[in-house]
C-alpha cells in the first residue's frame, strides 16, 4: 500500500523513536504530561488539572508503542492515565465536547486491545455524556462548559469532530443507533456550516440555542473571524476522513478532501505549518502539532481510497500520502529532538494564537506524530 521510501522512512523513525521513549517513558511513567519545562514532563495528575482536554494522548502514547513492541512498561503507564481519568468522570464541570480526546486514547484504546470490561464501561460512560451534549433543534453537540462571562450555550467547534469516532464506537460495542445518528447529525451541521467554498474551515460557530439557526462564526484560536487556523483545518481534514470511515457517507468524503486539498495548497515551500495559514505576513509563529495531526488525516484518507478503489477512489489519491511524507520529514528533519535530552519529541507547538506563549512542546503533537509512524508500519493501535 505505501511506497519503500516511505515504509523505510517510518522504519528509521520508529527505531529512533523506540530508543528515545524507552528512556523517557523509563522516568514519566507516572505522570499525565501536557509539555515540557526545561527538558521534563510537567505533570497533569494533580485535582487542578487532571480535567484538561489533552490528558488522553500520552495514555494513547503507551498504548502506540505497547501495541508496537510488547514491552510491559508502556501497558503499564497507559493504565495508570486511563485509572486517574476516573476522577473525572465524576466531575460534570470537566466532561465536555472533548470526552473522545480523553477516553479513546486511553479506556477505549484498553477495550481494543483485551476487551476490558471496566474499561468499556468508562468509555460508554463518556460516549454517553458526549450525547447528552447534543442540541436537538441545531443538530450539534455543545462545545466546553459555563465559565467566565461569555455565553457558550450555542456554540460548537471544529474539533469536535474529532470525538465523534467516541460516538461510533458506542454504537457498535452496545449495538443501538443512536450514538451514531448524534455523530452523524453533527457532522452534518459541521459540513453545512463550517466548511467554506474553499475548504478551509471555521473554528467556532455560535448557533441561536432555541432556533438552531446559525448566528456566526467566530475567531476562536485561529488569528480571528475569516481566518484559517491550522490545527483546525488539521481536525477538519481527519474528522471527515473518520466520519467517512465509519459509514461511508460520501459527503464526509468530498468534505475531508475539500479540507485536504486546502491545506495541502497552503503548505509552505519551507515545510513547516503556521498557527494560522492567513496570519499576517511577518508573523512566523508555528505549530507543528497542526502539521502531525494533517499527516495522519491525509495517510488515513489515503488509506480509504485505495482501499475503496472504484467506491470514492480518484486517480490523485497518492498526492495526499505524498503531502504526509513532505509534513512528516519536514518534522523529523527540522522540529523533531529525537535525543533523550528533552522527553519530548516535537518543538514549535502552538496552542492558539492569542496565547501569550508561542512554539513550545505539546504532548498531543508527539502522539500524531507516533500515530503517523505507526500508520506507516500498517503497526498502529486504531483508537479512532
């Protein structure tokens, strides 16, 4: 299915990734990290930050590399995150739209691997909050929960779509339909209203919670209104891609190559990824878990038209391969520490772009970037 150069690449980056997380993992076991201070993982664990949106990946990190060598440590640090994740479950304040984020990566990934009972209890759980989210009369699922002054009962974001597969998955392990029918009703809210004539895609849109109408669309962690956030268009890209995956819908098709294509166009010569493809022109800040996240959209896109070939497949499916390989060796070759002197992998991660912190390590830019190789080696744990 993927070209020797590419299989060989993966191959080199997977032995120089194994020798690093041996070591890493070896002294972060114990931890639940969002990015690196000086070199070490900081540590989610604790009550003040064990609710965080990111808190799955370095589970689904174990899981990755578990699933790829059979060492025991790895199983055992991914346990320990999905075990601490208990606590939020119980907490109404920190289950919102990102329940996907959370628990695929970690009790969901544990359910695939030996079928765990109690790991398919957290996930339907959360699947079940997810749906609960679900606003009838707009057809989405709510984003984030009340806080602060601004009112966020009508909104939804792009990223969300990224936790839908949580929904899918709870259709098929509990065999009801209506997981998958909220899944699908808000992916179609996403095609119709966040997705522009050129493919690029909204962050936020604040829809009139009573209506369901569509009120507008919002800047969100992109540069502002109008505006082409990167990770964004990233989660857009694999989203539908996913959505097609689990269906076979050919408007979520059409829908993850008009993203595709976009982002491919506005991939800069140089290879790495702005936080916003429409930022200003002397702004130079980066954000490379954009670039991992597209990497693993467009290899499982094109891993769906050459698997469907003559249902959706076009004779150009290897240009979206040949875009993952351009993100992944840029990566590798310009923002990757592959030595153990920093226990992340990725440099220049952006969080949003009004942040007042920019290009720094993000452990969910390290987990795509891990998938991605995995995809390659046709080795990966499928958590989505």
């Amino acid at each position: 299915m993927y070209r020797e150069m590419d299989r060989t690449w993966a191959q080199g980056a997977a032995k120089k990734l194994i020798e690093k997380m041996q070591v890493v993992t070896a002294r972060s076991k114990e931890k639940i990290p969002y990015r690196t201070q000086d070199g070490v993982f900081d540590d989610c664990s604790d009550d003040a930050h064990i609710g965080w949106w990111t808190n799955g990946f370095w589970g689904g990190e174990m899981w990755q590399l578990y699933h790829l060598t059979g060492e025991e440590m790895y199983r055992e640090a991914a346990l320990l995150v999905e075990e601490k994740l208990d606590a939020v479950l119980l907490r109404y304040q920190d289950m919102d739209h990102d329940s996907g984020f959370r628990y695929l990566p970690t009790a969901v990934a544990h359910w695939r691997v030996d079928h765990n009972e109690a790991s398919k209890n957290r996930g339907l759980l959360a699947a079940a909050n997810l749906a609960g989210r679900f606003n009838l009369q707009g057809q989405f699922i709510r984003a984030w929960n009340d806080f602060g002054n601004i009112d966020r009962r009508g909104f939804a974001i792009i990223d969300c779509m990224m936790n839908l597969p949580l929904l899918y998955w709870a259709s098929e392990v509990t065999e009801d339909p209506r997981f998958e029918m909220i899944a699908r009703a808000h992916a179609n809210t996403c095609k119709k209203a966040f997705l522009r004539e050129d493919g690029s895609a909204h962050h936020i849109v604040n829809f009139d919670i009573a209506t369901g109408d569509m009120k507008e669309a919002v800047g969100g962690q992109g540069y502002g209104v109008g505006s082409s956030w990167t990770r964004g268009q990233a989660w857009a890209l694999y989203g539908f891609t996913l959505s097609y995956l689990h269906g076979k819908d050919p408007e979520y098709l059409a829908a993850a190559k008009a993203s595709a294509d976009y982002f491919i166009s506005c991939i800069p010569e140089s290879g790495p990824i702005p936080v916003d493809f429409r930022q200003p022109r002397d702004v130079t800040w980066e954000d490379s878990t954009a670039a991992a996240i597209a990497a693993c959209g467009l290899i499982e896109l094109y891993r769906c038209l050459i698997k469907d070939a003559g249902e959706g497949w076009t004779p150009d499916a290897e240009k979206y391969l040949s875009a993952a390989m351009k993100l992944l060796r840029t990566l590798d070759e310009q923002r990757c520490i592959w030595g153990t002197e920093s226990d992340a992998l990725l440099t220049k991660c952006t969080a949003a772009y009004h942040d007042a912190e920019h290009e720094f390590t993000i452990i969910y830019g390290d987990y795509f970037f891990i998938e991605a190789i995995m995809k390659l080696l046709e080795k990966e744990l499928f958590i989505w």
